[in-house]
C-alpha cells in the first residue's frame, strides 16, 4: 500500500484542499496533487476508473471531459462519492455520479463542446483504492468542434499549464502505444515545464493495440526515449468491452494475464499494470506532500498573518448590535482624522516611495509653485517704462515739471500690486484642492459604509469650502492692506537718494543669500534640440549653482561637457511634441548670443511636471526668470523716444523704486501667504476632523442607517473570516502531520532531449544530432523499511526550493475561485 507511514498525509491535503476550497484559495494555494494530462482518446478516464473499478466518467467522442476534474480517492470501509457543490449528499450509484458530472460539467459549458476552467471536486471512498489526488484534464485538441472557438488548442493548452505549471504538481503523461511516441503531446507540455523531469511520469496505454510482431519493450524498460521517472505500462478495456458492460476487476485480471503472457513484457510484469501505478502514484505523491510541506505551511502562516488584523476587527464587528456600530462609528473618525493628520504633516509609516501626496504636495505649492507664479506676473521691461512715462507727464500735465513726481511712484506701485490678486487665488485653488484630494484619500477608506462615506465626505468637504472662503476674503485684505499705505521709510527699501547708486550697479547680478559658488539643484535632463547629425537628443547630469549651469556625462561628475554662466538668461515653456512624453522648458540669452555652441536656445526635457516645476523653481533661485515680451527683432529698443533727458532720467528712477520696493511686497507675500493658508484652511480642517465631525454626524439623527454595510463589504467580510477560518483550519491539519516516514530516491537525469518542444514553441535547432543514451529502469516501490535514506528528500527540497518554471508563450490565465 505504498509509505505506509504516511498513509495519512494524502487525506490530510484533501481537507486541506476543503478547507481552502469553501474560499476559492485551494487553487490559488498549490496543494499538491497528480494532474493527467493527455490527447483525446489516449485513455486519460480509463485509468483513472480503472483505479476506481467502476464505470463514473462521461465518454463519447472528441472532447468529453470539459471541465478539469479533480479526483479525490479515499481508502475506507463502503463505497459512494461526494461532490464539494453537493456537500452532504452522498452517492452510492455510480450511474448517478456520472450523471452528475455530465449535469455540472453543461451547467457552465453548455452542450456543444464549450469548456471551462472551473473545477469539479469529486471525492470517492473505497476499499478498492489507495488514497490519491488526481486531476483529469480535458484532452489536447487541435481542430474545433461545435460551437468551440477557433483558438480551443490555446484554450486546452493554457488550462492543463495552469495545472502542470506549479512546483507542487506531479505530471502523468498518458500516451497511446499505437502512436509515435517521440510526437506525444503530453510529454511536449510536460517537457515545457519540467525540463529535469523531476515531476514527469509516464504511462503507456493500448499496448495490446499494436501492430502484430510491434511491442514497447525498450520504452518501458526506459532504454529508449527515456524518462527520468519513467514508463509504466497499462492495459484498458477496448470499445467493445465498455459497451458490453465488462466488469473492470474482469479486466484488471485480463491485463495482469496479458503482461504475464506477453513475451516482451513478462519478465516485468510486476512493474507493470494498473495496481502497480497505483501504488506507484500513491507513493510518489505521498512523498511530494512530505517534501514540499515545509514551504507549504510557511506560506500558510504567511497568508494567516496578513489576515489577522482584518479578521480581528471584522470578528468584533456585529452589524445588528447598536453598541457595537457606535464604537465602530467612533473608532473610523477617530482613525480617519490620524490619517488626515499624517498625511498633512508627514509620517514614517507607510510611506509612499512612488508619488508625493498631501503635505508634501501642498510644501512643493507653497514653496515652487507659487514662487513661480509670482515672477510670472513681473511687468515686461517695455510696457513698465511706458507707463511710468505717462504716469509722470499725466502729472505734470501742461507743465513741465523739475523734480520727479512721487505720485507716478505711487500710482505704478499700487498697480503692481493690484495684479498679486491672480497668483494669489490661484494659490488659494491649487492648496483647496489638493486638501479635497488629500481628504478623498482619507475618506476612501470608509468605503465599507457608503451612507457614512457619502455624509462624511458632504461635511468635510463643506467645510473646507467654508475655510477656503474666509481665507480669500483674509488674503484680499492682505493685498488691500498693501494698498492702503506705501511705506517707503521701510528699512529694505532704497529711497529716493540712493537710486543713482543703485542704477550704476543694476548690470551686476547678484542673487540674494546664495554664495556664487553653492549647488543649487542636481538632476538629470535630456538637451532635446540637438539634430541628429550631431548625436541627437542625449540625456546629461546637470548642476545648477548661483552663477552658471553645468552638466557631465553621467552622475560621477567626472566628465564635464559644458558650464553655462547664467548672466543674462532666460526661461521660457515649450509646448510639449505630440508624440513625446516628455516635459520641455528652454533657457535663452537675452542679448540673443548662441548659448551653446551655434544654438541660440537650449531646451531641456523632464520626465514628469512635477520634475519641470521643480528645476522652473530652482532656476528662479539662481535669478534665471521667465521669458517677458522683448524687443522687437530689430533691437529697436523702449517704444518711447526720449526727446527730454530729465524726463528718461525720472522714468529711470521710477522704475528703481518701484522695483525695490516691489521686491519689499513680494518677500512679504511669499512669507504670509503659506502662513495664512497654513492657518485659516489647513490648521482649521485638522482640527474640525478631529473635534467636531464625529458631533456633526451624531447631529443628523442617523447613525444606525450610516452604519448599514454595502453588499460587496457583507461579502468581503464573509469571506476574510471563512478564509482566515480555513487558513487555521489547514495549519491545524498540517500540525497533524508526521513526517517521519520512509522516502525513496530520485532516480538520476536522464538524457530527455529527444522530446520536441511543443508545436506552439518552435525549437531551435542547433544543427547537431542528438545523441541518446540508456536511463537506468523505474524505481520499485519498497514494501518494507522504514529507515530508508532521506537523500531523495533532500535532493527534491534543493529543487523545490527553485523559481517555478517559467510557461512558454504566454502566461496562463489564473484559475477562477470556486464559490
């Protein structure tokens, strides 16, 4: 009866296999089991019911068996079967489960040779059989039939992979005797994805088919084609038997008579037949179990930990307790203002390495963004000076005036400041909406209540759209408090006496509270506006200090390419190309020299906005500023021709003023406005959160409605207690186990290169013969012992500890979970 000491393991998985089925998880799992993998009418489901003795399985021509079977035999005392979608029912006519896998199998494939890849579990209890667990699968085709897809080869193919694919699989490829061997499918598919042959068996049937004076001698010694495991030779009952109803116990004496009598297989007859494969495929999967338990129950335990949390807190939740449901109530606001809170500050738990969210976004708003919107807004040179011209002439009116007037200051300054309006609601916008984002995030997780997710998203997003007003209403007053007094005896300002001093040193540039030789930014760009003869667009390490931009070749910063002064540079956007996903900016030299070597522009490609924002803001830090309107391309200069030199020199020193003390405005407004936002909108949202939305939802008077759980939650809540349910339940079984026990040998390589890959997988041909060699014959099974070496064991946990096997062609489906 095979290892005897281990005759409980093989039931022991099929709880398993139960266990983890009432949750659709057994596929996923990979318990260990036999698949029988074949061509149509090579004898895949006489074998099996010959190891049964009893006619059960649909037969017929072309594809009968649609629906993978998996096939579960039990040793015990009286005979029935069980189906897992009939739990409870037991069969003791063998008509009706045949009956019954014919009904089942149509359920979901209907009656015109469609398949499905849809489990059947069929368990059977006899005293005729050892225990095993075996999986017939639909025969390898190649034409369709009925209503079948043209691509049913893929669709069989890729049904057996999902199977013999997995390390925990022993593969029975069955063959005809009465065809070319060299050509059998199952050994293609079987060689596809188990090379080694470490999980191969084969089985020879029809052998009483062959051709007069033809026999299968050096196959089924292993001497040629050979397998590592290798064949087992089998005898079925013919058409005509299986019509006239011939007994199988009828038959399996008949076949023990034949290798008996047959001269080429007489000497091995006691390694041959259908009770031999039995107990050999007993063994062997006994064995496997042994082997691949340790990773099995690793696994397990794995997956139990994962759930733990859940199943904790779904196990307390009772949806028909109202005490229960307010504590879970207090518990999810409570959770969701912490969440809201360290996304906004920051946290080192779960921390996203991939995109930047919630505090981080609204810092880089505060600090890139808006910064960038308000040089945007700096008046172009031309049209300033122009109104300062008018300003002042409107002033002096018919007269000519002596001295410079400080109204034009005046006048041009509160315009100037007027315009902050724009950049500063905008700011307002991108800081709201990234709040929502932030808090829809959050909200997400309430999902499992939708009448709670709807009322809470309702409240919290009302609120910061009250916040938001009042911060606009806060900000406007900001600016009119700008506007309502110019204060030129502040302390940054230049004034009136030191304005000529300050003019003669206008053409020097410098860039406050940056050492000129302190790196700015360091990152990777690509010069995209190279032309192809002269290498194309290239990607380069750049470094951008206070007073020039580098770049090398790579991030070792060994190779120098060129260093770029930044005097006199400009910034501008360039529409992204229709086809290119990249980000493009350009820097130019305002007195239109080339900026490097014959370009006259060097434009820049990022990889993301976010990435183009931040380089915009760096360059803004070094004094690179965007792009204003210039002067015309015939270098024509200001549009007003100055026939007066006192009035040039009082437009002059306009324009200083205003541009000191615009400088004065827009430090001031770059300090306050994160800070009023910062206080009046996000500062305010934490708080209401967490002190006053659980008040507001307790307000509406409907807290057992807001409670009531979606369907899809009910059945996710379900399913995490089945499944952590049956995941106890399997380390449970596995604990049962004892893996003292005897193991045998694997048989050593064989030389398996006459197998062809599959007709899907073309070989490639090296041009050389293969040169075939003898395989030592197929292992006995041991009947006594039970100290046997444990070096079969070790070599199989090496390989089991390998990568699975990766599938030719394409990866197979996953297997749908069985409900």
């Amino acid at each position: 009866m095979g290892n005897r000491g281990m005759e409980e393991l093989i039931p022991l998985v099929n709880r398993l296999q139960d266990a983890l089925s009432s949750v659709g998880e057994s596929a996923s799992l990979h318990l260990p089991q036999i698949a029988v993998v074949g061509g149509q009418s090579a004898g895949k489901s006489s074998v099996l019911e010959n190891f049964v003795g009893r006619d059960f399985l649909p037969r017929g021509s072309g594809i009968v068996t649609r629906r993978p079977l998996i096939l579960q035999l039990l040793n015990g005392n009286t005979e029935y079967g069980e189906f897992l979608h009939c739990k409870g029912k037991k069969f003791t006519d063998f008509d009706e489960i045949h009956k019954e896998i014919e009904t089942e199998t149509r359920r979901l494939t209907g009656s015109n040779k469609a398949i499905s890849p849809i489990p059947i579990n069929l368990r059977i209890y006899s005293p005729n059989v050892l225990n095993l667990t075996l999986v017939d699968l639909p025969g390898i085709t190649k034409v369709p039939v009925g209503d079948q897809p043209a691509d049913i080869e893929y669709q069989v193919r890729d049904m057996i992979m999902q199977y013999i694919c997995k390390e925990n699989c022993l593969i029975l490829a069955v063959t005809p005797a009465n065809t070319d061997l060299a050509n059998s499918d199952a050994l293609k598919l079987a060689k596809d994805v188990d090379p080694q042959g470490l999980r191969t068996i084969g089985v020879i049937t029809k052998l009483d088919l062959m051709d007069a004076g033809t026999d299968a001698r050096e196959i089924l010694e292993n001497r040629l084609l050979p397998l590592r495991r290798g064949y087992i030779g089998v005898v079925n009952r013919s058409q005509k038997d299986i019509d006239g109803k011939k007994d199988i116990q009828e038959a399996l004496e008949a076949e023990k008579k034949f290798f008996l009598s047959h001269l080429a297989y007489k000497h091995m007859a006691q390694t041959m037949g259908t009770p031999y494969l039995q107990r050999i495929l007993n063994q062997q999967l006994t064995n496997h179990i042994r082997d691949t338990l340790p990773a099995f129950r690793s696994h397990l335990q794995s997956q139990l930990l994962g759930l733990n949390k859940e199943a904790e807190e779904y196990g307390q939740f009772n949806p028909d307790d109202p005490t229960r449901r307010t504590k879970t109530l207090l518990k999810l606001v409570q959770r969701l203002a912490v969440d809201f809170e360290k996304l906004i500050e920051g946290s080192g738990d779960r921390v996203d390495t991939v995109n930047l969210s919630g505090g981080a976004r609204i810092n880089r708003i505060f600090h890139e963004r808006f910064p960038y919107e308000l040089v945007k807004i700096e008046s172009d040179e031309r049209k300033l000076r122009r109104e300062i011209n008018y300003a002042i002439r409107n002033i002096h009116g018919v007269r000519t005036g002596l001295f410079t007037p400080d109204m034009a200051f005046e006048a041009i300054v509160k315009k100037e400041i007027s315009r902050l309006q724009g950049p500063c609601t905008k700011f307002i916008d991108l800081v709201t909406q990234e709040l929502i984002t932030t808090v829809h995030q959050c909200i997400n997780k309430l999902s499992s209540f939708p009448k709670l997710r709807d009322e809470t998203e309702r409240i919290v997003t009302s609120e910061i759209r009250e916040h938001e007003s009042k911060c606009r209403e806060q900000v406007l007053l900001l600016i009119d408090i700008q506007l309502a007094y110019i204060n030129t005896k502040h302390e940054d300002f230049i004034g009136f006496t030191n304005v000529q001093q300050a003019y003669s040193q206008s053409n020097k540039k410098t860039v406050p509270g940056i050492a000129g030789n302190q790196v700015i930014r360091k990152g990777w760009l690509t010069i995209s506006n190279i032309g192809i003869m002269k290498g194309g667009a290239r990607e380069y390490w750049f470094i951008l200090s206070a007073e020039s931009l580098s770049w090398f070749k790579d991030d070792e910063e060994k190779e120098k390419k060129y260093m770029l002064p930044l005097d006199n540079l400009k910034l501008r956007d360039v529409e992204k190309g229709f086809m290119s996903s990249k980000f493009v900016f350009a820097i130019f030299n305002t007195e239109l020299r080339n900026v490097y070597k014959d370009y006259k522009c060097l434009e820049l490609a990022c990889n993301s906005q976010e990435e183009l924002d931040s380089w915009k803001a760096s360059l803004l830090r070094a004094g690179v500023y965007p792009e204003r309107v210039a002067v015309d391309g015939q270098g024509n200069g200001t549009p007003e021709n100055f026939t007066d030199p006192q009035l040039e020199r009082q437009v002059e020193t306009i324009r200083n003023l205003v541009d000191s003390y615009m400088s004065i405005i827009y430090k001031t407004i770059r300090d306050l406005m994160p800070k009023t936002i910062m206080h009046l909108m996000i500062n305010s949202v934490k708080e209401f959160i967490s002190s006053e939305l659980l008040a507001q939802l307790y307000a509406l008077g409907e807290c057992s409605v807001l409670m009531d759980e979606s369907p899809e939650q009910q059945q996710h809540r379900v399913e995490v207690l089945s499944k952590h349910a049956a995941l106890k339940e399997a380390l449970a079984v596995i604990g049962e186990i004892s893996t003292s026990t005897c193991t045998t040998p694997l048989p050593p390589p064989v030389d398996s290169s006459w197998i062809q890959p599959s007709s899907l997988n073309p070989p490639k041909h090296s041009g050389r013969p293969v040169i075939r060699g003898h395989a030592p014959p197929a292992p006995r099974v041991p009947h006594t012992g039970h100290n046997a070496s444990t070096a079969g064991f070790q070599r199989l946990a090496v390989q089991h500890s390998r990568a699975p096997t990766s599938v030719p062609r394409r990866h197979p489906p996953a297997i749908p979970k069985v409900k």
